[in-house]
C-alpha cells in the first residue's frame, strides 16, 4: 500500500508596520513578543497567499494586503515552510489598535529591549524597521510590493469597470503575488469576476498587455484581447477566459491528461507557422527579438557569470569550453529551412484554458521571436519516451510544410542544447533583476539550464 504523504505545515509570520511611524506591529506572549502568525496544512509547500491573507485579517480585525516575502524556509524533511512576510496596513491604526487589543506598536528602540517568541526572526526585523527609518528600498523590489500601490490599483481598476459599465468593486482576492507578477481575482457588487495582473519590468520581458492586445489582433482563436491596459504601469484587466484555466495553476505534471498535451502541441504549431509569415510585423510591434544570432552573442557575457552560474570549478571550465560549439550550432540551426516565429517562452498546460472548441493561451511575458522550437519545454522534460515521441511526432507535423519529417527530426536533435541557452538566458537575466530575497528559485534555474548543456555534451 502506498504512504500517503504527511500534510505540509505552512506558518506565516507576518511584519506589519506602523503606516506613519517606525514601528512593526508584535504581540505579547509568554515566550516573548511575537509576530502575528498563521499556520495552515496544505498538500503542497506553495502558500495558499489568499487563505493566509484571509486569517491573519481576521485574527487582526483589519484589512491587509500581502507585499512580499522577507524570508522563506523550507525544510523538506520535516515538511514544513516557515514564511515570514510583509503585510500593508489598509486599515486605520485605530482600527487595528481596537480589534487587537494585545497588539502593540514596537519601534527599533523597543526592539532591542525585548525577548522575541521567534529570536531567528530578530536580524530580518531589524532590517525590516531600519528600512521603514530610511527609506532604502532596493531599486528592483516590484512595485506591488511597496506600500501605497495596492491603493492606487484598485483605483484604476474601478475606473476600468465603470467606464465598461460593470458594477464597482466588492471584494479583491489575490491568485499569485511574487517578484514576476502580481494577479488579483476582482470581483463587483453585481459578482461579476474579472482578472487583474501587473508584471515586472524586466530587460527580457515583453509589456504583457501591449503584447497580449497585439497578439490577440492576429490570433482571435487563441488569444484573448485584455478589457483595459495601463502600458507604462504594465497593468492589464481581463475577462475570465472561457473553459478550463486557473491562473494559479502549476506547470506540466504527471497528471496533466496526454490528449490535453498533444492538443496543445497540434494548436500551438499551427499557431507558430501562421505566425512565422508575420514575424517582422510582430517584431516591428514590440516582441522581443531574441533570434539565433542574438542568442550566440549572449553566450560569452552570461558564461562569464560566475556567481549566477553557480558550478563547480569543472562545470564552469567544461561549460566554457562549449560556448565556441553552441555558438557553432545556433548557426548550423539557421542553415535548416525552419523560420523565426512567436515564442511563447513558457509553454505549458498551466498556461493554457482548454475550451470545447480549442484552447487560449495567456501569460506572454516571455514571449519573443525566436527559433520556434525552443518552446517545447515539454517535450524536452518528457521521460517517457514514447509520450516523448508522440508529443513530438504531433509537434513536428505542422512543419512539414518547410522540411521533410527526416530533416525536421534532425533539427529538433542540433536545437536541445540552444534550447536549454535560450532558457538559461531567460532565467538569468530575472535572477539578475530581482530581489536577492525572491530569487532563490529562480536562480536556481539557470544552474539547472547550464547542467542540461552539459550534460548533453557527456
């Protein structure tokens, strides 16, 4: 008989501070001042963000929105998180004074004076006030996880209902906050739901919105046109998309059904090969140009990385001494008569709402044009070899109307290793333009990217 697993034990430690003053709020306890907490049991280790939201308001009696993580610990083995958070005051400091009557105000001079619940925490809190004293907010910190923005948001977002006759705001909930992107389920007095979603500005994402509206221009069937865009914020209101999608999905797994997969692969082709004609029309629209050529000249900058790199000595000298073959190769790709197309750049069902008469893809924040077969991720990660070879069979088929099967097999052979550099690519320059705190993950991704070369080199 199978072990069912033990539930994850998720606590969030939450730092709310003083809206006016230095000061971040602690109850007392017996074992010394702690931070408003919140455990819940999940079947996974990613936070339930809007759960947790929901009773540290209620415990607090005050309104909150979560700004971003300080501080996530993980322990696999004992399956528990230990997250601690920042939370924006919404409500009046009166309000939170009368419905926590324990709570109380401690300001960096307090702090030093006082035995903590949570002493691991005590580093993290003191940075915490000493920024609020300074107001030295790194520069990279997404913009939804400074005070004030959620504020400003909702404002624009109620506008863009009434000006399209909708009903005004009852209640926002949050689907995914990080440091990428911020989406928020919105819903009206009249229940009407809608999505709301800001994403990070960073140097290899495209602007979503101005994206997403260009692309729903020439693919109706496949991309839905976004109600409202704020362009220069990167902020887009849009309807829910017809059948089965949820923003907070997670990506390819096991139990993702196999004809969900192939009919993504059969659409998303198509999708490509229509859209290889309008390659320059996009390109002259704002999609990123992320094409062989360019992704050669990336490699010596991003190979001299160390730090994000993050091999050992031998895997560095090894994965160095490949940059004159994957340069090489990027140029043998182009030789083959496969063009340039729309990249979506993550590409999986997570991304994708499946409707009875075909599918919508959303989330383009990657999106670019570039050698088209460096989306198939899936087929990529795929370690059964027959699915693999299913997925891929469906795959290659569309472009049969460039190259025949034989050759179109051999391409997808030369592309696996600049397929894994396009996404090292990718996930180092987020790395590189987010918060030291929010990249573990992230950064974690480009060593793996740099591991998969080199192993296809053994």
């Amino acid at each position: 008989m199978t072990e069912i697993p033990s539930p994850w034990q998720v606590t969030v430690y939450a730092l709310i501070a003083h809206p006016s003053n230095t000061a971040v709020l602690m109850l007392p306890s017996d074992a010394g001042y702690a931070l408003p907490s919140f455990t819940q049991e999940q079947e996974s280790q990613w936070l339930q963000q809007q759960r947790a939201l929901d009773a540290l308001q209620t415990m607090t009696g005050t309104d909150l929105f979560l700004l971003r993580y300080v501080l996530n610990g993980t322990v696999e083995a004992d399956r528990r998180v230990d997250a601690l958070m920042e939370f924006e005051l919404l409500s009046t400091v009166e309000t939170a004074h009368e419905t926590w009557i324990q709570g109380e105000w401690i300001d960096a001079t307090a702090l030093t004076q006082i035995p903590l619940a949570q002493p691991e925490f005590r580093a993290q809190i003191e940075a915490f006030l000493a920024e609020k004293a300074h107001g030295s907010i790194p520069s990279v910190r997404a913009p939804w996880a400074r005070t004030g923005w959620y504020v400003s948001m909702r404002e624009w977002v109620d506008a863009q209902l009434t000006a399209l006759g909708h009903a005004p705001i009852q209640r926002i909930e949050i689907v995914r906050t990080w440091a990428l992107s911020c989406v928020l389920r919105v819903i009206t007095t009249a229940s009407e739901l809608f999505y709301f979603k800001a994403t990070a500005a960073i140097p290899l994402f495209g602007n979503e919105g101005l994206v997403t509206t260009e692309l729903a221009r020439h693919f109706p069937e496949m991309v839905e046109r976004p109600l409202a865009v704020d362009a220069p914020r990167r902020w887009m209101l849009m309807s829910p998309f017809a059948g089965d999608a949820d923003f907070s999905a997670t990506p390819i797994s096991d139990v993702v059904a196999l004809d969900r997969r192939l009919n993504l692969m059969r659409a998303y082709a198509d999708l490509q090969v229509k859209s290889s004609r309008l390659a320059n029309a996009l390109l002259t629209a704002g999609l990123l140009d992320r094409r062989l050529q360019w992704t050669s000249d990336q490699i010596d900058l991003i190979f001299a990385d160390e730090e994000f790199l993050n091999l050992n000595d031998d895997e560095l000298a090894r994965l160095r001494a490949l940059a004159p073959m994957l340069k090489e190769r990027c140029h043998r790709i182009a030789d083959f008569d496969v063009p340039a197309a729309l990249v979506h750049g993550d590409l999986h069902t997570g991304n994708v709402a499946f409707r009875a008469d075909g599918l919508t893809l959303f989330d383009w924040t990657d999106a670019c044009i570039a050698h088209p077969f460096v989306d198939m991720l899936d087929i990529f990660w795929e370690k059964d070899e027959a699915i693999r070879h299913q997925l891929l069979n469906v795959y290659l088929a569309a472009w049969t109307v460039f190259a025949p099967t034989d050759s179109l097999h051999e391409l997808w052979q030369q592309i696996q290793p600049v397929l894994a550099l396009h996404h090292l690519i990718s996930y180092h320059s987020i790395a590189h333009h987010i918060e030291p705190t929010q990249r573990q993950d992230l950064a974690e991704m480009v060593t793996y990217f740099a591991r998969k070369i080199l192993e296809m080199d053994d």
